[in-house]
C-alpha cells in the first residue's frame, strides 16, 4: 500500500525534534526568559510559522519540551544501567554505576530541568504538570539504579541507600551548575563508592 | 558626645535589612522574575522613594540581598553547630548534625538562593559575583560540619564524607523544592547517618 504521506510526516517529525532539542539547549545555556518559540526556531534553524505550526504557545513548547527531557533521561539511563549491569560485581562495578549516574546530573538535560523546576517553583500550573513527571522520572531511575548495582530492594538499608546515592547526584548537579566542580565530584564519587559499598555488603 | 544622627540612622539600617528580607521571601515564594524592588518595597511596607534610595537598580538590590543571604545561612549554621557540638559523641550526635545540615537546605535561604543561581547559570556578570560568596559560604559550612561532627579533616576519608553529606544536604533541598519531601527525606537522613558514623569510626 501506498502511504504518500510518510515524507512529509517524517520531515514533521524531524522538525519536531529538532525545535526541542534546541529548547533543552536553550534552557541549559541561556535559561528560562530566554527559551521563547521564536529563539528556538531560529536556533533549531526553522521557520517561526513552522515552529509555531508545530508550538502555538511558548506553554507547549516547554511542557512537550519537558516530556521530550524525561524520556531521553530515561533512555540514557537505560542504556547507562544495560551496560554497567553486565560489569563483574564488587567495589569496581559499584564505583562505575555511582559515576556513571552522577555524570547524568551534570547534563545539559540535567541543567534544563533545572531551569524549568526553579520556575515551575513560583509557577503551580507548571508544577502541577512537573510534580508527576519527576516522580515517574525517580521512580525509572532508583529500579534502573537497584539493577545496576545488584541489590536487593526490598531490604530497607539498600532501598535507603539507593535514594540516597541519586540524592547526592543530584546535588552534585546542582554543585556542577556555576562552575567547573568535576576534579572535587570525582574524590567525592570515589569515596561514597566505597563507602556504600561497604555498607550495601555489611551484614545487617 | 552626642550623636544626632544615630535614630535616623537605626532607621535607615532598619528599612534597609526589612528590604532584604523581603527580597529572600520574593524570591524563595514568587521566584526570580517577580522580585523587583517595587514588588519587593510593598511586600516590606517601604515606599517606592525610600526602597530606590537604598537600592536604585534591581542588580543592587539582589547584591545586597545575596550578602546577607550568605551572611544569614552562615550565622544560622554557626549556632547550629554550636548547639551540636555539645552533644555526646556517638549515632545519636551525627544524625542530629546531618539532620541540621539537610534541614538548613529545605529553608526560605535555600530556596532564594536555587532562584539566584538558577537565574546566573545564564547570566555571566551575576555568576561572577555569586562564586567567589558561595565558595567562602561552601567553606564555612564544611568547617562547621567537621565542628559539630568532631572529626580530623586531615583524614582524606572524613574530609570526603564530610563533603558528601554537604552534597546530599543540597540534593535533598533541591528534592523538596516542588513537592514536601520531608518524610522520605528522615528515612535518608536517619540511614545516612548510620552509614556516615559507622564509615567515620572504622579503622582504615
């Protein structure tokens, strides 16, 4: 059967991800007043009647922007855990997946969600369509975590454990967002590495 | 020797420290765009007049504001660990030291500052500023925290920890920003602590 209508829907679909890929990047470089629709399209290198076909509102662009964020956080978690999973257990293994998930905070994806939590801060509407996401988002990233490491989360200390390490990634992130702190995060990873892993393998 | 000047004087410090405040609670509530000095001068109860003698441009007025951020999260982490460090050494100790410190994360201070640096990822002149305070802020708290925790910062192992329990504080404040975190963040704290004390008092 003939589909005459796939090139141009797939070309809709380029056009697409482009206008958000360049809404992450805007947000990451030039944060929240300046990531409007007409910015985007000219950084995505689309017309403003496109972008505007595709994003009447700026609201659009950034809650699709938002849900387009969190999938790709999801992907490269995934593909971040299916690769360490298959690392041989011990301290080596625990210290790759502890980096590997504190490098994820210091993205530009990390970076631009920080810029639209800080405004959804002040904002309820954007809150309200935020606050689900990012439990969604916490939730993928501890089982994706608890997998990676290989323990079992139904014991308590692990559970607790586990949260805490992406807690402290994600204020490692946040430590990232002025300067250049990746000499410092490095000793600081090596060292919670060991540390849980001692306390992850303690009997109890 | 009489001093004339000193009520007005005392008045003027007065409106000018009720100005700043007001700006920590714009910041912390309405976020960084909606803390202007008019905003800012009706939520303090000062005229317009008054509020732009003390700051006449908004860039001077979140300064200031900055200042006695960093001024006000020192003062209130030296009682603190002042507080602390009498209490007997042991568990009991360094949970309420790191339950202090997540704590003093979760606060109006915490908040406000997210706001500002949020706002200078993308602002060069302002991050400028901003750096050099949170690095004296950054050392200051870490000084603290060995303090009240009362363990040798010459010991690469403390000196670590130490840090890392000062970026899981920043990552649970960031947690507690969109939603009331504060029941997942005692069961953190409470294992944190346990892991912490346990790894600071192991022979290595």
């Amino acid at each position: 059967m003939a589909t005459p209508h796939e090139p141009k829907q797939d070309r809709s679909r380029a056009t697409r991800q482009r206008l958000l890929e360049a809404t992450i990047d805007c947000l990451a470089e030039t944060g929240w007043a300046a990531a409007t629709v007409a910015v985007v399209a000219e950084r995505a290198g689309v017309s403003r009647g496109a972008a505007q076909h595709h994003f009447p509102t700026r609201e659009e662009l950034i809650t699709a922007a938002l849900e387009y964020m969190f999938d790709s956080r999801n992907e490269q978690a995934k593909e971040e855990a299916a690769r360490l999973s298959e690392l041989v257990d011990g301290v080596a293994r625990t210290e790759a997946v502890v980096a590997g998930l504190v490098e994820s905070y210091t993205s530009s994806l990390f970076k631009a969600a920080l810029q639209v939590w800080t405004h959804a801060a002040a904002d309820p509407v954007l809150r309200e369509r935020i606050v689900p996401l990012e439990a969604k988002f916490g939730r993928a990233s501890h089982r994706r975590a608890v997998e990676a490491l290989g323990v079992d989360d139904t014991d308590p200390v692990a559970h607790h454990l586990v949260q805490a390490t992406l807690d402290l990634a994600r204020g490692l992130g946040l430590a990232d967002v002025l300067t250049d702190d990746s000499a410092r995060r490095k000793e600081i990873v090596q060292q919670w590495s060991v540390t849980l892993h001692t306390a992850l393998n303690a009997a109890h």
